[in-house]
C-alpha cells in the first residue's frame, strides 16, 4: 500500500545537509553544529553528508570517501547520536539520486539559471581550469530530492540558502499539481542561534578552509599551543575598549562572539570585567579549549574503532533508506510508471 504524505506530524521533520570537507573548524562547530545536536532533541532530525553534491567539483579517486569519513567521525564526536536522530552520508540512499532526476523534469532551465550560487561557483571555476560541470547547474534538484525523500516540514537556513527552499517548495508543489499530492511542502526556518565566526587574520571574513593560511581558522584538532598562537595573534585594532561592536571594531567583537558562544552567554556578557585585549584573548583561547578537548578525545576514540563509525553510520542508512522508499514509491504511484 502506498503511503500520502505526512501531514500534522508530532515534532517537526528537519533535514540538514553538510558537504565532506574533512576536519571541522570552530566556524563549522559553533555556527552550526552544536545546532544540530540541540535539533536531534526538539525534531525528528534527519542529517546528511551530502557528498554527491561534492561531485560538482573534480575530486582525486577516494578522496571524497575518505573526507565522508573523517566528516562523520567529528559530528559524532561533536554529540550526533543514532538513538536520536537520523545520520548518514548521501551517497549510500540511491533515492537521492533518484528523486534528482524526477525533479529536475518539474524544474525549468531558467530557475536554475536564476540561482545566485550557481553564478557566483560558474564564476570561480570560469576563472580557474574552465570546467563547469552540468552537476554545477542542475545540483538544487538533488537539494530538492534530499528535503523531499523525507516528508520535511522544516529546512534550516542561513541567508545564502533560502532560494534552494522556494526552489523546492515550487518544485513540489508543480509535482503535486500535475500528478497529485505526493510531497509535504518543507518551510524554510532560521536556524537555532548560533554564533558567527570570523577567520582571525581577517575579522570581516567567514572562517573557512578556503582561505589562502591557517593562521585565521582554528581546526577542531589543533593543540591547546596551536589554538593559544592564534589566538594571541588575533587581528583586533589601535583602539583598546573592549566592546562588542561588529562594524566598529570586527575583531574584538569576533573574539567576544566566540568567547560567548564557547561559554554560553551572549557577545556582549563576555565582555564584561575584561579590560584589555591581551586578557580577552588569552579568556577566548582558554574556553576553547575546554570546549574542544573532550571533543578532540572522542574523536581519537572513534578514529581508533573506525569499524564502530561504519556500523553508526550503516544504521542511519537503513533508517534513511526505509523512509525514502517510502516517498519513491509514493513518487512512482502517483506518475504511473511501470516501476510503480
């Protein structure tokens, strides 16, 4: 018997996806994803590492299993738990790619050649090797599959994200008008607050791996010295009030919003009693340090017993894998193949 769409569920369905770029950074950990250990308690929370999404890029044989690996490996450290919600790598639920193409034939040529991130990533590889995948252009109907295979009713997002969702809704939503409803239409919501990291070196940029030296980002596995050095040599500026003022002053406001988030209270109640930029520093090291290291010695665990990440990561595939049959047979049932 095919199943309809969910359509008052208990808790909300959430799904996020991430894409395996190895070892997480302090941006990564407190921009979002000590979010997601918090959703796994408020919603059904289905998360992925997306890596198909990858593919839109040249990538070395085995590099992106291995990134998938090591990725999985510092969320479950960070606190995902399989008893909680529901955690695999893309790749390993053919149904994503199925439901790619079913909706890429709901989805027009010039919706996607509206989408502001495909233009900016035609733009660097224009300016690279010249390479512009057809995955390039066509991924946002793989992120329509990924929210649709489980009945979705929320999608949390950042600024830059928002038009996949109205891409998905729209493309549901024309599914459901020609062959009837098949799809929960998923919300995009803002995500649960989380802190926005700057790199060190360059207060008014994101941290991230793309940038040209390390000296800005704080890897999760980098030395307590490691962390310490970078925080000691954090760009701040000739002033010395200790404030919290992101256009005025970027680099101290960057360190407070850490130093806030590592200890749970807000930007500007850190900075209170500190006066001087040598003591917000050496405050803002030491708590992330105590934050990372029972984070750095569960991810040595797992990485000793990489068998037991296998076996976590095997068990969020058969969960993901038995709702998004259910939604494919759903799919094929209501276009009438000979699949159905």
């Amino acid at each position: 018997m095919v199943s309809s769409p969910q359509t008052s569920p208990k808790r909300p369905r959430v799904f996020s996806g991430i894409q395996p770029s190895g070892a997480l950074h302090l941006g990564n950990l407190l921009g979002a994803n000590l979010r997601w250990v918090t959703e796994q308690d408020r919603s059904d929370a289905v998360f992925c590492v997306v890596d198909l999404h990858a593919l839109t890029t040249p990538k070395a044989p085995g590099e992106i299993g291995q990134a998938s690996l090591e990725l999985a490996t510092n969320l479950f450290a960070v606190g995902l738990d399989p008893d909680k919600c529901v955690f695999f790598v893309q790749s390993t639920v053919p149904q994503h790619a199925e439901l790619a193409w079913v909706m890429q034939t709901v989805t027009a040529f010039g919706e996607l050649s509206r989408m502001t991130q495909f233009k900016e990533k035609r733009g660097r590889a224009e300016s690279g090797d010249g390479f512009i995948s057809a995955g390039l252009f066509t991924y946002p109907a793989l992120m329509a599959a990924d929210i649709l295979l489980y009945d979705t009713t929320e999608v949390p997002v950042g600024d830059d994200q928002g038009q996949h969702v109205e891409l998905t809704r729209d493309a549901a939503n024309r599914f459901n008008s020609r062959y009837g409803e098949t799809f929960v239409i998923p919300q995009a919501t803002l995500p649960l607050a989380g802190a926005r990291v700057m790199d060190l070196q360059a207060p008014n940029n994101k941290m991230s791996k793309s940038t040209e030296t390390e000296a800005g980002i704080i890897n999760l596995s980098d030395s307590p010295a490691a962390i310490t050095k970078k925080f000691k040599r954090a760009v701040t500026d000739s002033e010395t009030e200790v404030r919290f003022d992101v256009a005025a002053k970027p680099g101290v406001s960057n360190l407070l919003s850490i130093l806030g988030a590592a200890t749970g209270q807000t930007p500007e109640a850190a900075a209170v009693g500190i006066e001087r930029y040598g003591d917000l520093k050496a405050a803002t090291a030491e708590a992330v340090v105590e934050l990372l290291t029972p984070i750095q010695a569960r991810v040595a665990e797992l990485q000793a017993d990489p068998g037991e990440v296998r076996r976590r990561l095997a068990l969020g595939t058969e969960r993901a894998t038995a709702q998004a049959t259910d939604v494919m047979d759903r799919v094929w049932d209501r276009l009438g193949t000979l699949r159905a």
